[in-house]
C-alpha cells in the first residue's frame, strides 16, 4: 500500500506495476489498492526523477489504464448481471437493480465522473452499471472523462506539490489529505441530495409540513 516500497523494490519497474494497480482497481473488485496514493506519488517521483518517465507519456497511459478497468468491470457487470437479477437473492434483491438503474437513468452521468475520486465507490460502480445495463455508449464517454480527470488531477498535484520539502519528507501525511480530499465531492452530493430532498425543503409555505397540490399529493 506504500508507494515508496514499491519504489524502493522495484525501480523503475514501478511504473509499469502501476498501471497493473490502477486497471484492477478501476473495476476487477479490488477496491482496497491505493489508486490516489498512487497516482499523487506517481507525480512526485517523476518530479523528483526517481522515475524516469515524460509526464506526457504517464498520464495518457495511467488514463488508458483507469478506462480499461472501467471497461473491463462494466463488461464483467453485464455478462453476470442478468443472472443475478433473475435470482432475486435474499441480499443482491430484484428492487436493488431497479433502483440503481432508475439512479443511473438520472444520476448516471455525474455518478461516474464524481464516482471515480472516491476509494471503493469507483471499483463497484462500473460492475454495478454493467449490472443495471446502463447504455454503453453512454457508460463509455463518461468513463473516459472521469479517468481523463482524476488521473490528470491528482498526477499534477503529487508533481507540483512533490518537491515542496515538507510534502516530500511527510508522503504519508500528504497521502492521507490526498484520499480525504477525494472522498469530498461525493460527500457534498451526499449532503446536498439529504438536504433537499428533506420534509423542510419541501415546505415552502413554513407550516412545517410538507406542501401538497389541490389532489392531496406532496409538491
């Protein structure tokens, strides 16, 4: 899970290992490998030269191997999908598709991009897209632009940041923020979703109840 262990053992080898990380992680359901840690280090240590590599050359390949992952584990998700869901298991139910589907239907888009910052959450939500058979062309472009962005994101940090000695002499300090910071945006859709989907947002007049149209129904 340390980056510099792995560069200490393996050299300049660590790079090609890392492209092995970032695909399973991105969607083979191994979701407890260090994607952020890795890429921000993967920055640091080209700035530093320790890898010898063009930051033009890391990128695109980190980002073909984060959509290749996608790919792999939404194709995994639609091969094993429909016999999951004709099994309407006692945990893996029928309604928990369903569910998902309608969310991708509306979220699905802004799900993949924002999906792919957070630990384990951008492991299991290309299979779960595969599952629900959300359109592939679709699943495709967003994957894409997700992986462009969190790949270029977090590379260009590790290598701005990299040769700043207080970031250089505390990797794992800078590690750990580097991971809280990427479990932020789906935080702020989390409270942003609970706070307007909430009884008081939906009482415009202040009565304290939720407002109903002229049949009775909740507005």
């Amino acid at each position: 899970m340390d980056p510099q262990w792995w560069l200490d053992n393996y050299g300049q080898h660590f790079f090609w290992i890392s492209l092995v990380i970032v695909f399973v992680e991105c969607g083979l359901l191994f979701p407890i490998l260090p994607g952020d840690s890795l890429l921000f280090a993967m920055g640091m240590f080209i700035a530093g030269g320790d890898i010898d590599i063009s930051l033009w050359v890391a990128i695109p390949a980190l980002i073909a191997a984060g959509f290749g992952g996608n790919v792999a584990g939404y194709e995994i998700g639609r091969f094993i999908g429909p016999a999951l869901y004709e099994r309407d298991g006692r945990i893996l139910k029928r309604k928990y598709f369903d569910q998902t589907r309608v969310f991708f239907d509306k979220h699905g888009n802004k799900a993949l991009v924002l999906g792919r910052f957070v630990p384990v959450v951008r492991t299991f939500i290309t299979v779960v897209a595969g599952v629900t058979r959300m359109d592939r062309r679709r699943f495709f472009t967003w994957s894409f632009i997700g992986a462009v962005l969190w790949v270029a994101s977090i590379v260009m940090i590790g290598y701005f940041l990299g040769t700043v000695p207080a970031v250089e002499n505390n990797l794992e300090t800078a590690i750990l923020l580097i991971v809280a910071f990427s479990v932020l945006p789906m935080a702020f859709e989390w409270w942003r979703h609970k706070r307007t989907s909430s009884p008081e947002a939906d009482d415009n007049d202040g009565d304290g109840r939720p407002d109903r149209d002229i049949l009775g129904q909740d507005v």
